[in-house]
C-alpha cells in the first residue's frame, strides 16, 4: 500500500492478496491454530502490535466487534467473552482450543474449525490487512497506462466485496468480470489453498 512506483504507467497490474504460504506455513510465526506456537501474526516483524496483546488486553466488546467485522463471526459475543474469562494466552491452541469448548456442538464440528474467523479477524487487525488494500485500490488505477489492465486475487469475502465496489465505482476503470473467475477443480485438487480465490479485472478507459 505505501509502494510509489518510479514507473507511474503500468501495462498491467496483477495483485495477489493472499497471505504467503511461507508465512501460514512457518508455525513460528503464529498464523495458525493447527501447531502451537505464540500468539504473534505480525506480517512485518518490525512492527509492536502482535495478536497476543490484543486477545490479553483488549476490551472485551472490542474483539466482539473485530471478530465481527473482520472474521464475520457470528458468535463474536460469545467467543469475547469466554476468551476475556480465560485469558491471558499465550499460544495458538490455548486459543483455539478455547473457542472450540465455548460453541454449539454443532457449529464446533462444522465444515470448518470454529477458531478459523477469529483467527481470520486477529490477523486482519494485526497487520491492517484492509486499510493497507483500501489504499491499494485507491491509487493503482493511477499507475496504469490507458487501456492497462488490472487483476486482483482476494481470499475472503471482505476483501472481495471491496474489490468488486472499488472497481465498480472508479470513473476510470471498465470492469470486465461481471462475477469473479474461481479456480476449476483441477487447480484446487493441485493446490487446495486456491479453493476460496476470487479474480476480477478491469481496464483503464483511455
């Protein structure tokens, strides 16, 4: 979001959304419930607000609200509340474990993990992951050339539904997927990762 390009005119622009499979994958890093590891979920290490100081300290009607907005978790009450009762964490599956016991039976064996939302919503707010694509989406249209095209892969429907209205609504841009282009079976069976990916384009009138 803070890159300033030399070349202000792009033929085309290609951004990829997701967060890097190293960095999920790294369970040091604390990004998933699936190996115990601290509560960090910094993107940029260099920065001091990690998910441990947010789920130990924060206000209990204040990660409702997060988990609400950013994970779009409908039991964010529920889930604030047991983990203010429980806290402090300091690991992933203290965590995750915690919000498993505190939902219905059958929301704690759903399609997916019941901790997958909040902990969607703890990595978004860490790292400003939607104020950084708001300003993204804000200045990119200006580094094209006329005619330039533009394609954006998001992973969730928070990021998408900003994509689609922010290309919708430009005064200088033509969209030209009516709905977004998912993966085919074929590409989620090699990389199952790509199951939720979303790519829509548009091309700068001129």
């Amino acid at each position: 979001a803070e890159y300033e390009p030399k070349n202000l005119e792009f033929d085309g622009i290609i951004a990829d959304l997701g967060v890097s499979s190293v960095q999920l994958d790294t369970p040091e890093r604390g990004f998933s419930f699936r190996h115990q590891a601290k509560l960090d979920m910094r993107m940029n290490q260099q920065q001091s607000l990690t998910a441990a100081e947010i789920v130990n300290s924060w206000e209990e009607a204040k990660l409702a609200d997060i988990f609400y907005t950013y994970g779009e978790e409908r039991l964010s009450r529920r889930i604030a509340r047991r983990i203010v009762e429980h806290r402090p964490f300091e690991t992933t599956t203290e965590l995750a474990e915690t919000i498993a016991n505190c939902v219905p039976r059958k929301y704690r064996y759903g399609r997916i993990h019941p901790a997958t939302r909040v902990f969607q919503a703890l990595r978004i707010q860490v790292n400003q992951e939607l104020t950084s694509l708001e300003t993204f989406l804000e200045n990119a249209p200006n580094w094209l050339k006329p005619r330039g095209r533009i394609g954006i892969i998001s992973f969730h429907s928070l990021e998408d539904r900003l994509v689609k209205h922010s290309l919708r609504s430009s005064s200088v841009l033509q969209v030209l997927t009516k709905k977004p282009i998912q993966a085919q079976d074929s590409e989620i069976t090699l990389n199952p990762r790509a199951r939720s990916a979303k790519l829509r384009l548009a091309e700068k009138i001129g």
